[in-house]
C-alpha cells in the first residue's frame, strides 16, 4: 500500500495512538499482510515502512499503539521487537535485548494460540526469536542465526518483498567487522537489484542498496537507488539524509548538500511538531559540515561545527525517546577534529579536549586530531600523548561487546598515529612503513563519510618527507577511492608542482577551482591553486 495520510487516518479510527503521521505523509510502499484486525493493516504496514527507513522511535509508538487496539496481533510485538535491533547502528544493549525478547516471548503466546496464524507470519516469529531470545549469546552468534532464518524465510516465500528486503538487510548487517570480502554485500545486491526494478516506490529496497554500496569498491552501483530514495520517502528525516552517502562517496558534493539540508528541515519540522525523528538532524549536520568543506564554504562548516554542542545537548535533554538522541558528544567531538584537521589548524588542535562525560567510543576522534597535529608540528612529546589517550580509548572499546565494531577502523587510526610518532622520532621509514599498512587496509575496509583517507595522509607525509613524486602518486590513489576531496586536489597539486610536472599540477588546481567555484573560502592553499590555474591558462 502507499502509506498517505488519508488512508491510514480512516484505519486508525478510536486507536489509541499518540503519534499519528501529518497530512500528506509519504514514506513509500509496501506490503505486509497479516492476519491481524483489518483495522490493524495500514497502520502495520506504516510501521514496518518506518522500520524500512530506520524510523526505529516511531516504528516502536506505532507498533505499540496497535498492540494495544489489538491484542490478539502478534506481529504488533514482532514489530516492537524489530524496533529495538537497530541492523546497521551497531548491536542493541541490554536494555533493547531484554525489551525485545519480552515482545517476541508475547509473539510467540500469541501465535501459538492462533487457529488463523499464517506460516509466513510464524516464520518472521521464529527468524526475529533466534536473535533475541539465546540469553548469553554474543552480537555476532543472534545476527548469524537471524539472518540464517531470515535466508530460509525469503527461499521458502521468494514473492514477500517485504521478507526478501530484511533479508538482505540481515545479509549486510551481519558482516563481521574485519570482513573484506563484500560477500555479503554481493549477495544482497543480487536480491535487491531485481527486486527494485519492479518495486520502485518500496523505501526498504532503496534504503539497503545504498548500504550495501555504502563503500569505494560499490559505490557507483548505489547511485540510481540515491536519486530516488528520498523521493519514495520523504516524509522520513534519515530517507532524505541517506543519498548523501552515495553522493559524498562519490564527491558530488552539491548533492550531497541538497540531500542534507532537505534532511536537516525534516528533523527540525519533527522537532517543530513533536514528533520522533529531530536527533537524525545530527547526523545529516555531520555529513554538512564535510561536503562544505570540500566546497570552500568553510565559514558554513566552521559555523555548523560550533552549534554542534548545543545541538547535542538540546538533544540529549529533549523528553521522550529519539533515534540517536544521545550521540550528541560523538558528533560534537567528531567534527571539531575533522574540521580542525581539514583547515590544518594544527596549533589549535592541540588544546581540543573531550565533551565532559564522553565515553571511550566518542573520544577518540580528539586525540586522533592531536596525534595528526603532532606530526605536522614535529612535536614528539605530543604525538606520544595522543597515541596514549588513544590506545586507552580503544582498549575500554574492546571490553565492550556493543561497539566492536569500532575496532578496525581505530586500529588503522592507531597505524596513522604510530606513524605520525615516529616521524617526530625522525625515522621517516617506520613512519611510511605504518602509514602504508594504515592506507591499504583502509583501502580494503573502506574508509568513512566523514574522515580523512589514510592514502591521503600518506602522501602528506612523502611531502613532508621532501619525495614529492611519490606522494604524488598515493594522492593519485586516494582521489579515485574518495573522489573529487578539497585537500586531496590541492595536495595532488601542490605535489605535482614541487615535482615540476606543471600540467598536472594545473589539472588538480583547476579542479579545485572548479569546485569550489563562488565560495568565499580564503585557505592559502586554495587561493594559490586558484591564481596558479588562471595564469597557466592564459599562457
């Protein structure tokens, strides 16, 4: 069904539901019979809609409304549960396992006493129960069985869209975090490829194939279902934010802006109104601040940057539950380093300090910052600091089973900082020999949105290393795995110049020109590439 206003109001006539959608509201199309009340159906189906679209807060009011209007629905309380498994955020914590196991223990009473029960419902019973219901499992032992019986579902009914699309999101979300296979990834796509060209308008299909390419190696494969995404849902904050991380894949930086900032209005509408969603302004913010910045808008993103804390905090203190409400200090600590990272302000990035109250998982950005700063300032004793705080970081992470999937990425930000140390220590071989093993596993697991890629970094430090020529060429990498990076063509330029290959340091330049074209951005960097292209062109 297409999830309007209209219809669903007429089926929520006298239910007890607090959070009931605006006029127009639009969050695509789908299908999910059950044998539940009629008046139950739409209502449903919105929420399994809004679980398409991560719309994890409101799915569970939604699903919880209907159990109560309808006690008899077991697929009320496998909604619920649903709700509380947040696939691509990271594993649930005690709270949401012990919520979630309750409702599918209610699922399970409830199926179990039905006559009318289908087996298809009995069988996303049973797939959500092998996740919630083992007592001492680990992460990786619930998102195995789930998707084993979420891969049985879709063979044993290969028409239910609906099952086919969680499947393959159950594929995806249970990639251990060293996997570089994209075996996983491949085989999603093969389900969700067809199945969109003859489902369009379903936010699910749309939604999973830009995660599944939500990496270098894929990108460009995710890029039809990004165009269309957040015209299937808009009336979802996070539908609108997630094109954009094809396009910051791809450096369509423009794009990526629009997404966001359609993204940003969305939140703070459901702010505006009451509605679960506003905390989905954070991450759209995040992903702001880094495509300005590759545009030369560096007073936006700098600007952007400082509201960061009161946005958190306004968050945090917001009552009632919200999607990511309480990542207020990762985002504020993570886009203070970035950006501090990105204009070079080295100086400055050594007096950055934590949000009180950060936890290890939203720390570790800030000393990240600080061991980078450190090698461009030849500061040994800081560099040495920051690679302390920062193994501490990662060694409270790793006791805690539900953010491991931190780890690879802080072990290539620990191989950055080793070589960052090393530097200032003045053994320039251990520092490119850390660096490269950085680069190329980042190159296999594929580096972050919002990040600095470490083959960018290694070239930085060839430059800083006076071999202009061979920083040239991992600049060269770095700009084909993340395209069309501010720094990465001013970098490649600069290094190009200093080698004397004069045409291609005018073709980096002039990209960079190019893009940042009307920006009123003054970095030294950039205005030299900006006055060396026009005097080469008018030669």
């Amino acid at each position: 069904m297409v999830l309007a206003c209209s219809a669903y109001a007429q089926s929520m006539a006298g239910m007890d539901h607090q959070h009931g959608p605006e006029a127009g509201e639009k969050l695509g199309t789908v299908s999910f019979p059950t044998t539940c009340a009629a008046r139950s159906q739409a209502a449903i189906e919105r929420g399994v809609a809004l679980l398409h679209s991560f719309g994890y807060t409101e799915a569970q009011q939604q699903f919880e409304a209907i159990s109560k209007d309808d006690p008899a629905c077991a697929m009320a309380h496998w909604g619920v549960a649903m709700s509380q498994y947040h696939e691509l955020w990271g594993p649930p914590d005690e709270a949401a396992i012990k919520l979630g196991a309750q409702h599918m223990a209610k699922a399970r009473a409830l199926a179990g006493g039905s006559l009318n029960i289908t087996a298809r419902e009995q069988a996303y019973i049973g797939a959500l129960s092998a996740f919630f219901d083992p007592p001492d499992a680990k992460y990786q032992q619930r998102a195995d069985a789930y998707t084993a019986k979420m891969d049985a579902l879709h063979s044993k009914y290969p028409n239910d869209v609906e099952g086919a699309a969680l499947d393959a999101l159950a594929m995806i979300a249970s990639v251990a975090p060293t996997d570089t296979s994209l075996t996983h990834e491949h085989a999603a796509l093969k389900i969700l490829m067809p199945l969109f060209t003859d489902h369009p308008e379903h936010p699910g299909l749309a939604h999973y194939i830009i995660h599944t390419c939500d990496t270098p190696a894929l990108a460009t494969e995710g890029l039809a279902a990004a165009r269309v995404y957040a015209k299937i849902a808009p009336s979802s904050a996070h539908a609108l934010h997630m094109p954009g991380h094809i396009f910051a894949r791809l450096g369509m930086w423009q794009e990526d802006i629009a997404s966001n900032l359609a993204s940003v209005a969305a939140s703070e509408k459901a702010h505006a109104s009451g509605q679960p969603g506003a905390a989905h302004q954070m991450h759209a913010d995040e992903f702001l601040i880094y495509a300005w910045l590759q545009t030369g808008e560096d007073e936006k993103a700098r600007a952007l940057t400082a509201k960061m804390k009161s946005v958190g905090d306004m968050m945090k203190w917001m009552p009632g539950m919200d999607d990511m409400k309480d990542l207020g200090n990762y985002f504020d600590n993570e886009l203070r380093a970035v950006f501090a990272m990105e204009m070079h302000q080295w100086k400055a990035i050594a007096t950055l300090a934590p949000d009180p109250g950060s936890k290890p998982q939203e720390a570790f950005d800030i000393y990240w910052a600080q061991g980078v700063a450190a090698g461009h300032l030849r500061d040994a004793k800081m560099a040495a600091a920051a690679l302390a705080k920062f193994e501490q970081s990662m060694e409270a992470v790793k006791k805690d089973e539900e953010f491991q999937f931190f780890i690879p990425g802080m072990e290539i930000i620990r191989d950055e900082l080793v070589a960052w140390k090393a530097f200032t220590g003045n053994d320039p071989a251990a520092a490119v020999a850390s660096m490269r093993k950085a680069a190329d596993q980042q190159d296999k697991l594929g580096q972050g949105e919002v990040d600095i890629p470490a083959r960018e970094m290694l070239g930085d430090l060839l430059v800083l290393e006076n071999k202009p020529k061979e920083a040239l060429a991992e600049y060269q990498v770095a700009l084909k795995l993340s395209p069309n990076r501010l720094n990465g063509l001013l970098s490649a330029g600069k290094a190009a110049e200093q080698a004397g290959i004069m045409t291609e340091a005018r073709g980096f330049y002039k990209a960079a020109a190019g893009q940042t074209k009307g920006a009123p951005g003054k970095r030294p960097e950039l205005v030299h590439a900006v006055q060396l292209a026009k005097a080469m062109a008018s030669r």
